[in-house]
C-alpha cells in the first residue's frame, strides 16, 4: 500500500482511536426471550449511526513511521519467550503506575499503557520484544460508492448460493464463533447463543447492531430471515464497544477464547490497516487447534485486504452484488478466498428490527456459514470443508484464483451435492481480457461445468459488436472450466470505446441442464483492465 493510502486510512481512523480498559471475562448463556410469538419484526432502511470517540496523537516528540501513525498511542504490546519471563513482568506491573490493558496467557502477552518507553525499558523490557496496538474495527460501508446498476440481494441471497430447500439442519453440532460487537437477543436467533463479553459498554450505551446482522447471516432460523446454518451453535465474543471499535490485543485475544470455547469456525467482520504480529500470533493458534477463520477483506476499495483478512491462516471474503459482479468498495489482493453476497441484504438488527445490510461484512459470515454446513452434512474436519467449499465455488473474473474474486464466488448447493449423481449444469462464467500483457491481446470466454456428469455436445456461440464466432465443445468434465480464446483483442476495444459481447451456451437435446438461466452472459467492456472485475 502507498503512502497516500496509509494516509487515507489513518485520516478514517484517527477519529475512531481509542483507549479501552479491559474488564475481566464474563461467559453466559443467552437464553431465548419470552413472548417470541407475539413479536414482529420491525424494518428499517439503514444501519444506525453511531457517534465515534475521538483521541488525539502528540505529534511533537519525535517523526512517526506508518505503523506509528496507525497505532493507538501509549500502548504497547509485549510477547515473552517463556512462562517465568512473562509471570515475572506481570508481578513486576502489578506494583508499578504502568496500566495494564489486557494479557494473553495462551500466547504470553501483556498490553501496557505507558507515559514514556524508558517506563518499560526500566522494568527489563528489551524494545525487541515490543509491538503495536493498533485499532481494529468494524468496516464502515460508504467510502467507496457503489458502481451504477449494482443489484442488491434483499431475502434471495440463499437462492442465489444454491439453496433452495429446507436447510434448517445446516451446521448441527458445529459451533461458529462470531468475533464482533456482541450478538443480542432476536427474533431470527430463537436458539439463543453464548456469549463471552471480552469490552464492556459505557454506561447506559446502546449495543451497536453489527454483530446480530452477521450472526443472522449465519444462524438465523426465523422464515423471513433464514441464515446458511441455521442449526449451528453460536459464540458471541464481544471484542469491540458501542462504536464498534477494538484493538488488536483484544482481537488476538478473542480468537484464543473462540478456540478454547470449542469453535471450529471463526468469523471476524472486522479489521485494520495495522499488521499486528500478535494478532498473526492468535490466528496460528486458531489453525493449530484446528479451527478455521474467515474475515472481511474491507470497504475501501484498496487493492490490498485488511488485517486480518490479510494474515496468513485467514481466508478473506470479497463481496458481489445479485448478478455476481464485483463490487467497487471491496478490497482486493491476491490472498482473497472467494467472493459472497455484500450488498442489500436483509439482516437482523437488535430490537427485532430487520436492516438492509452492505459491506464485505456481510460477505465473510456467508463462507462460515457455508463451512458449517458442509461440516454437518459431510463429516468433514473445519479446514477440510473450507478448502472445500473454495474448491466448489463458481468460476468469476480471470481463469483461476484473482485479486476480484478469489476462486470464486460461493454456491453452497453445489459444494453439498458434489456427490450428487445425475446432476448436469453447464454455464457462461466469465468473459474477459486477460490481465498479463501480450504482444496479441486476446478475449477469452470461461465455460464451467457446475454438476457432477460430463456434459457431451455443446455449442457456444460468442456475439462481439455483431460478429458471431461458434465453437464446439465436444465435453467438458464435471466441476471443471475450459478457456475458450477468441481471436481479437485490445485494438477493437479502442476503435470501438466501448464493446458489448454476448456468450451463449446451447446443450444437446439428450443433456438436462438444470440451470438454464446461465447458458448466457451479456458484458460490456470499456476498458480492458476492468473486464476481470464482471463490468
């Protein structure tokens, strides 16, 4: 990332730093409210504004580096090699005036705020052993405008994964975690759910609402609010206060509770510009033990994702609107995983409310939910159906893995029926310029076959500015792609300013294509570097 946008970033920022007292752990059991018949849900058209505390940096001491400039102030977060060492430290500040602002004792850590380095330096602290607290935060929707035309999901994001029957047992006896503001009691979560409150709220705050959307995205079990897996057991780690805001020390620490608390699947719809060491510390506990993360790659339009999307052991999620294009506010980089729902989705909001929700938030709680739920049905371990679920998502953007979409853009039905006999889907997944430069550009058209049968005997034909190019595709084998090349490229594109090409797929009369609706896809290009972005 360049410096004007780690300057950009610290500009949104620096107006959400601020400093929090860890309180000790608190573990109940949400119990389902009473009177659940008698309550309706209640709609609003966005998400609730919250006021964002401000905190100010003394820029006068000395120059800062880009971490300095993210970082919260006066905070600093310090990792032993070994037990002795950090029990040590930690009698040492007990009777000193440093505060301590959390510790970790699965990963030896201790958050200390200080008045002056020297401060820990004296308490035989080696500056090595130090690291940044950086602010983490809950994506805030709006930095980047949607493109025109872009397709908002309201209730059909099930259908438009593959789900279309009765999916109420989807993720039984598969505890997801979901770090985040806290979930709150609601309609759609009638189950109830557990929860661990690692921040307390001020005094007489309203809870921010963030954390029930995605936890309904999920589990919602309400018939109006349906989730992925509505059977999944879930953990709510409240990391973050009323604004929606937490750091990395309490980031990392919620991931070790999730872990210790029995999640398999993590899902964390948060993030930060900071690269927090401690933080990757956390998420290869998490892998170790097993347990799978997924995160929202960020609402800013950057070409990188954030932490800890960003982290290796992490699988970012992207988001895409209902014609499965990407959409301009996600976050993009080579690491992301795959691509799901991210705009106008109905979601729960505390109070029984129902909100429309946006943001790559979204996206991440859709692959939780769809791991669950491969877990329940297939006995797969957690990183096994996450590898799963990636490997079964259908094709977008280039041929392969890209920074748009990842490996693609999440079918829940198709990862559940891959053992599925009979099924026959082929259909037109891309269109799009190649990225890498060459001496003759060419277009290329990704054909996909989604069932479980070889499709026999198909004919595409490929309709550019008026000129129609058939090709015939004697087979194509199940859950994979052929790339087919049509022989022009950039220079028609310039001559023309803008190129409007049509790709549609003909079967057999002996072929059962169940999905006809995606034999045809119709794209118009103006610019070459925007074609592997679904414009």
């Amino acid at each position: 990332m360049n410096l004007r946008s780690f300057i950009i970033v610290f500009a949104l920022l620096l107006g959400a730093l601020i400093g929090w007292l860890m309180l000790e752990d608190a573990t109940q059991v949400a119990e389902n409210r009473k009177e659940v018949k008698e309550r309706k849900l209640t709609f609003i058209t966005h998400e609730p504004s919250r006021p964002k505390k401000t905190r100010t940096r003394d820029l006068s001491k000395k120059p800062f580096t880009l971490e300095d400039m993210i970082a919260l102030p006066k905070q600093k977060l310090i990792r032993f090699k070994d037990e002795k060492s950090y029990r040590d430290f930690l009698d040492k500040l007990a009777n000193s005036d440093l505060k301590l602002l959390g510790n970790i004792d699965r990963l030896r850590v201790v958050g200390v705020g200080y008045g002056d380095l020297s401060e820990l330096t004296d308490l035989g602290v080696d500056e090595d052993d130090m690291f940044h607290n950086f602010p983490v935060t809950i994506p805030q929707p709006g930095n980047v405008e949607d493109q025109p035309g872009a397709v908002g999901f309201g209730r059909e994001a099930l259908a438009f994964l593959g789900i279309t029957g009765d999916n109420s047992a989807y993720g039984a006896g598969v505890k997801v975690a979901i770090i985040d503001t806290g979930v709150e009691p609601h309609l759609a979560l009638s189950k109830g759910f557990q929860t661990i409150n690692l921040v307390e709220l001020s005094e007489g705050a309203v809870p921010h609402g963030h954390g029930t959307a995605v936890a309904s995205l999920i589990a919602g079990d309400h018939p109006n609010l349906r989730g992925v897996a509505p059977s999944s057991p879930i953990l709510s780690i409240r990391v973050a206060d009323e604004t929606g805001t937490s750091s990395s020390l309490v980031l990392a620490d919620g991931i070790v509770a999730a872990v210790d608390n029995g999640a398999q699947i993590i899902n964390i719809s948060m993030g930060s510009y900071g690269n927090s060491l401690i933080l990757q510390d956390a998420i290869n506990y998490a892998n170790d033990k097993g347990a799978v993360i997924f995160a929202s790659s960020g609402n800013d339009g950057f070409s990188a994702a954030a932490y800890p999307a960003a982290h290796q052991g992490v699988i970012s999620v992207g988001a895409v609107d209902a014609n499965g294009t990407h959409l301009n506010f996600s976050n993009t980089s080579d690491n992301l995983g795959a691509s799901a729902p991210g705009i106008g989705i109905q979601a729960a909001w505390p109070g029984d409310q129902v909100i429309e929700f946006t943001g790559t938030s979204a996206s991440a709680p859709y692959l939780a939910g769809a791991t669950a739920a491969v877990i329940s049905e297939t006995g797969m371990n957690a990183q096994q159906a996450a590898a799963h679920v990636l490997e079964y998502s259908n094709e977008a953007g280039n041929n392969g893995a890209d920074p748009y979409f990842g490996e693609g853009i999440l079918n829940v039905g198709r990862a559940l029926d891959f053992e599925t006999a009979g099924i026959e889907d082929i259909a037109v997944a891309s269109q799009y310029f190649p990225s890498e430069e060459s001496s003759n550009p060419y277009f290329q058209v990704l054909v996909e076959n989604r069932g479980t049968e070889t499709v026999w005997h198909s004919t595409l034909e490929v309709d550019v500015a008026g000129d129609r190019y058939p090709i015939q595709i004697n087979s194509i084998e199940a859950n994979s792609v052929k790339a087919i090349t049509i022989p022009f490229g950039e220079t028609l594109l310039n001559r023309e300013g803008s190129l409007n090409v049509r790709s549609t797929l003909t079967v057999s009369p002996n072929t059962n294509d169940v999905q006809r609706s995606n034999n045809t896809r119709v794209d118009t290009f103006t610019d070459p570097s925007l074609s592997n972005q679904g414009n």
